[in-house]
C-alpha cells in the first residue's frame, strides 16, 4: 500500500488501527461472554488497518493544504455540508498571535467567546474577544435568512456577516473546517501554521429541522458521551439531538412525582446476548441509569451554546415496559412485569385508563418544564393491541367515545396527550403509526416506515420530519454482515455512507405547498446491540455527515464524488477529536491505489 505520492494523495485516508485487535472487539462487546464466531468481529479487517502514526506523519507532510487534482492548492473546501455559494480565491490568510475577534454585535459575543475557548489548547493561546478590534470579524445583518452567513476570507482578515448568532456560529464552523485539522485537536498542536484559504461563501441551510437521535433506552451512556455525541454533531451543522429517553428496556430521565421510575425502571436485570432469543442466553450483568434533572439541565445548556435543540422522547402507549415495572396498576392486566432484557416488540402497554392519563400528564408537565424545546415527542409507534383487545376497561373506553377499532383508541389516545402537551405550549411529534386511526390535529410526523406516512401526512397540511428507514437509520450494517460488528438487519437493509447521501427528503409525490411541511431529516441510532460510546460513533459517523449535507446543500449542488473529496479532510478533524469511525471503501480503496 502506498501512503505517499502523487498530489491527489487522499491525506491520512489509510486505515487506521485505533487499537489492538483483542482491546477492540472488547471495547465493541464489553458484556460478551461465550465464545462464538460473530463475537470476534472487528471495525476493519486487520489487513486493511496500518499505525494511527501514519496519519500524524500524514499531517506534517504537507497534508493541511485543501487538496484536490494536480498540483494546485486551495482548489475545493473542504466544508461540510457543502455552501450554497463558494468562490475560491488565490491566496491564503493566517491567524497569528495577534489576531482576536471583533464582535460588532454584542448577540454574537458568545460565539466568539465559544470558538476562541475551543481553540485555546491547539493554538496554545485564547483569541480576545473585543467589540472594537480583530481581524475575525461577526456582524449581524437581519435581511440575511436565519441560520444564514456570508463569509469572506482574504488579505484583510475573516468577515462573518450572519443573520442571526447561529448563523454566526455556522460561519465560524465553516472557518474551523477549512483551517488545519490539529484545530481539532483537545491538545496543543504540532503546527503553528493556522491558515485557510481566500474564499467568499454564501450560505444558508435549505432545512430548519436537522437531526440526529440517540437512543439511550437500550443502552445507557453518560453525560460525558451525550455532551461529546451533541458537539460532533453541531460541528455538522445539525441543530436537533432527538433524545430517546424511555424504553421497555430503561427509563432514563427522573422524575420527581414518581421516583420508581428510576429506582426501578432504569435498571434491567440482564441483557440479551447478541441474537440468542431461542434459546435465550443472558449476559448475567445488571444494566441500567438515569440522568438526574440538573444533569439534563447540564446537557441542554451544553447543546444550546451549540445551537442545537434537544427534543426528549417519552416512549407511549408501547415501548412501556420500565413504566409498567415500576407502576403495573397502569397495565391492562396483573402482570407480573419486568424491565425487559430482549428486544424488539413487547405485548405489555399502558391501558387507557385515568390513573394513566393522571401519570402521563404529571410526567409530561415535569419534561415541558424541563426542556425549552418547542417539541415533545411521545412515540405511537409499534403498538401492539392484544391486551387492549382482551381488556374490559379498554373496550368500555371504546364503547363510551364511539371508537370503531383499536387502532382509533390509539388515536384518541394520542388525542389527549396532544391536548395536555398544547396546553403547556408544547407541540407534539409521534412516529408515523400515529396516523393510524386518525392523525392528531396538530401533530409533527416522523415518518419511519418508509415515505408514505410523511406524504400522507404532508397532504394534509401537517408538518413532517423524514427518517425512511431504508436511508435513515444508521443501526444497521454498512457493510457486508461477515466483516462489520453486530447491527441489525431486520429489513434486510445494507445503508453505506453513498445510500445515506443521494437521499432527498422531499418525495416527487408532493406539490410545491405539500413539500413546504417537510421540515427536513433526522438519521436515527438504535442501541440495541451499541453498548460503548465508540460503538455508536462507528456506526454514527461518517454517515452523519453525509446526512448534514442532505438536510444543509440545495439538492442541485450535491455530488457524490465531491463529497468524498471532502469527507477525506473531515476524517481527519474526527481523528483529532478522538471520534470513531468508519472508513468507507471508497476511501479507503483511493488510499490504496496511491491516489
């Protein structure tokens, strides 16, 4: 394999080993205990890997140019997701010790004060911040759109003009792409080099709603990982973390009226070993936690200075299986019930009772009060009507409000949470089987199942988020099954980082005024079989990345080949960050043809 040659050198792009080979496959599956094939699975095979010193000697060989084809520097950006506009200039600007920031609207302080904290290590100074001096400049123009920045790098410094703060802050994202990777870096860098090119940018995101979710009902993980997931992201220019919070397998947020919801409903007693249903084996390692409120507080102040918005998911009327531990009276029957430690769909549901209602509300009041999201979403998704069918409390509900099936007393079900959620200003969000017997009046779809649910509820004037899962969901393989870590397959799907890319949210199905309800794109990451932090950033990223271009670049400007040629440079700020991922073939292949 070549690491070094022509000028179209893909920088750093070999694969990496992170790790040795028995640490790595401990660190997938801490919890695995029996000896079986598919348990020794790696990231990377081992002859694709070669030493992460590579990439460091990489860097210092002249790596930190934007390279493209031939001999040319400063040909592409290499920002991600693509500007609406970029114009490349000829020359190159760099930061000294004397540069700082002019911030000449005090609503943009914060930023400056929040990349200038940032580049402190790596740069091993802090740039000041000052209203009337600087050769960073942020200025708010108010006709520009939100979200939106002009941003213009030549002789005379860096000018941001923004729109709004995040705008300000996207155009300081974009100045943190095109500068060397070590920025990246939690350490002080090797470079004292920190130039970018001239360019003009003008930019603005084509969807408001850009998400990326994180399902911590399956697995726990901490505040440390939450916050570090929350900051990858917004690097990203996504602006939702959707927080899947509750589970049959875990409740994960506190809540002060009902405190068994945490003592016992956050803990399982065992977990499922890998796909071993029939016959069951157990891991025999108690799992479980919660996030304390002022800990949430921590993560929500923590996401807004990246202007990202975290919208919590609070799991009914299915997925309640640590609710019905912890409380069964809100069962259809006697129970016994246990916090779960299989996955997929369970029988157990909340039974439309008013002591349920009473809960909810009393829960939901304490999430709204909590989280200054806009949104609450409450799932509806995967709700099995067995034990609504058996239960004589459940066909009375039916019988008193003229309910024709079950599938409507889900829907009036739903109906009334959406009330209780209106009445304390909050809008609601359900998966796409909230359509089931009647859509809610004001309800948001994220629609999960394929495309139909979105358009179905586009054209009724409701607003929709997509998350096909054929493009959106980053739990399942990337590769060929025999040579990936565990992930789930139950559609019979592959989704590589190009499946993820070429996706357009907007189905041709829909009108011009349909398609304004499609609010843009969230890829989803179920932890079923992701118990580490570096588990789910494998499967997490690069895909994320290939999903803030979809949600950011109008469709005309995206192509496939450019964006390669870009990921490469971004692959490398992930190395600093000490993020893991996968690298994709494609990549990898360029590196080894020595290109």
């Amino acid at each position: 394999m070549r690491f070094f040659g022509q000028r179209r050198l893909y920088c750093g792009f070999t694969n990496r080993t992170r790790r040795p080979y028995t640490e790595l496959t401990n660190m997938l599956k801490p919890s695995m205990k029996h000896d079986q094939p598919q348990f020794r699975k790696t990231i990377m095979p081992l002859s694709r890997m070669v030493p992460l010193f590579v990439m460091a000697l990489l860097l210092l060989s002249g790596c930190n140019d934007l390279v493209s084809t031939g001999s040319t520097r400063d040909t592409i950006a290499p920002v991600i997701p693509r500007p609406v506009s970029i114009d490349m200039g000829t020359g190159r600007y760099a930061l000294t010790p004397d540069s700082g920031f002019h911030v000449a609207s005090e609503e943009l302080a914060p930023t400056a004060h929040h990349f200038a904290g940032m580049w402190a290590v790596p740069m091993g100074r802090t740039l000041p911040v000052a209203p009337d001096a600087g050769d960073i400049v942020l200025k708010l123009d108010t006709t520009l759109p939100a979200e939106g920045y002009e941003l213009r790098v030549d002789d005379g410094g860096i000018l941001i003009t923004a729109g709004d703060a995040a705008g300000a802050f996207y155009g300081l994202t974009t100045v943190h792409q095109m500068l060397p990777p070590e920025i990246s870096g939690a350490g002080p860098a090797m470079t004292t080099d920190w130039s970018l090119p001239h360019v003009d940018i003008v930019d603005a995101p084509r969807f408001s709603y850009r998400g990326l979710h994180l399902d911590v009902g399956r697995h726990f993980f901490d505040v440390d990982f939450v916050k570090r997931y929350i900051d990858t992201l917004s690097r990203y220019k996504l602006n939702v973390f959707h927080w899947h919070l509750t589970e049959d397998q875990g409740w994960r947020i506190e809540i002060d009226a009902y405190p068994r919801l945490t003592e016992v409903g956050a803990w399982r007693r065992e977990t499922v070993v890998e796909k071993n249903l029939d016959p069951y084996i157990g891991d025999g390692i108690p799992h479980g936690g919660f996030y304390t409120k002022d800990e949430i507080r921590e993560v929500i102040a923590y996401a807004a200075e990246r202007h990202v918005t975290v919208i919590p998911e609070i799991d009914i009327p299915g997925h309640a299986g640590a609710i019905l531990a912890s409380y069964p009276e809100l069962g259809c029957h006697d129970g016994p019930y246990e916090v779960k430690t299989t996955w997929g769909i369970q029988e157990d549901i909340l039974c439309p009772s008013e002591a349920t209602f009473d809960f909810l509300y009393t829960v939901l009041d304490e999430v709204a009060a909590l989280f200054p999201s806009p949104y609450i979403h409450i799932g509806g998704d995967e709700v099995p009507k067995n034990q609504w069918e058996e239960s004589p409390l459940a066909q009375e509900v039916m019988r008193r409000e003229g309910l024709a099936d079950e599938k409507e007393l889900q829907s009036w079900f739903i109906r009334r949470v959406e009330q209780h959620l209106n009445s304390r200003g909050k809008k609601l969000i359900g998966w796409n089987e909230i359509l089931e017997g009647g859509l809610a009046p004001r309800a948001t779809v994220m629609s999960w199942q394929g495309e139909s649910g979105g358009i179905e509820a586009a054209r009724m004037g409701h607003d929709v988020i997509m998350t096909p899962t054929d493009y959106m969901y980053f739990d399942f393989y990337q590769g060929d099954p025999d040579t990936e870590p565990l992930a789930m397959n139950w559609a019979q799907r592959i989704i590589p980082l190009d499946t993820v890319y070429v996706y357009d949210p907007i189905p041709e199905e829909l009108t011009a005024e349909e398609a304004r309800h499609i609010l843009g794109a969230q890829g989803n990451v179920w932890t079923e079989y992701m118990s580490t932090p570096e588990y789910v950033e494998y499967m997490a990223f690069p895909r994320a990345l290939a999903l803030a271009e979809v949600n950011w670049t109008p469709l005309e400007s995206r192509n496939l080949d450019d964006f390669y040629n870009r990921l490469a440079r971004n692959l490398l700020h992930l190395e600093r960050m000490g993020v893991n991922y996968r690298i994709p073939e494609r990549i990898d292949d360029m590196t080894a043809a020595g290109m």
